[in-house]
C-alpha cells in the first residue's frame, strides 16, 4: 500500500470500530449480570452463568443469504453523476482500493436526483 493508502487504511478501521460501537450500544443485551460470593473472598465476583438469549445464527445467515445482492455485477451500482461503478464486474480497476473517502461531499440530488 501506498502511504495515502495506509492513512485511507486507518481511517477505513476507525470507521469499522465505530461501527461496532453503535452496534453494541443500540442492540445491547440487557440480561442483568448478577454477583456471587466466594468462600475465599471478601469480595463478591460476577456470575458467568447467567443464559443469554443469542441470536440464531443459522436463520440470520439464511434469511441475508436470500436477501443478497451482488455489488460486483454489472448494472447494480450506478452512480447518478459519474454512471457505472463497477462496469467490468469483479475485473474493474478501482482508483480507490481502500473504499474511504476523506472530506466526502454529498451528491447535490437536486441536480442529480
């Protein structure tokens, strides 16, 4: 990578990090945590045997698996101004390898509706 692109790189994680954030603090599991004590310390620890009630990964899975779009085929992204994004499918060349934009201005959509 290129040193724009490290900087692009770093910008690109700090994003997906904050991404996690909000993912944590709107879905939060709200399953009280409750304390024990021991019988050699003063001092009350948390119980690591309460149940949580989990997602169901396999119909999470199945259900996105349906519902899916392919970003890569032809046609599906098309910028209003600037027309295919990907017009060669997996084979197009990208100036931006990264997918990070610093100082992103958004699209007039009353010129580009």
């Amino acid at each position: 990578m290129t040193d724009f692109e490290k900087e692009l790189q770093t910008e690109h994680s700090l994003h997906c990090l904050q991404m996690l954030v909000e993912a944590i603090m709107c879905k939060a599991d709200e399953t009280p945590l409750t304390m024990i004590w021991f019988d050699n310390s003063i001092l009350p620890g948390g119980n690591r045997t309460i149940a949580h009630e989990c997602v169901n990964w396999d119909r999470l899975l199945r259900g996105m698996d349906e519902i899916k779009v392919d970003p890569f085929e032809p046609g599906v992204l098309v910028h209003p101004k600037f027309g295919p994004v990907v017009p060669d499918g997996r084979y197009t060349k990208l100036d931006n390898r990264i997918g990070y934009i610093f100082n992103p201005v958004p699209l007039d959509r009353d010129k580009y509706p």
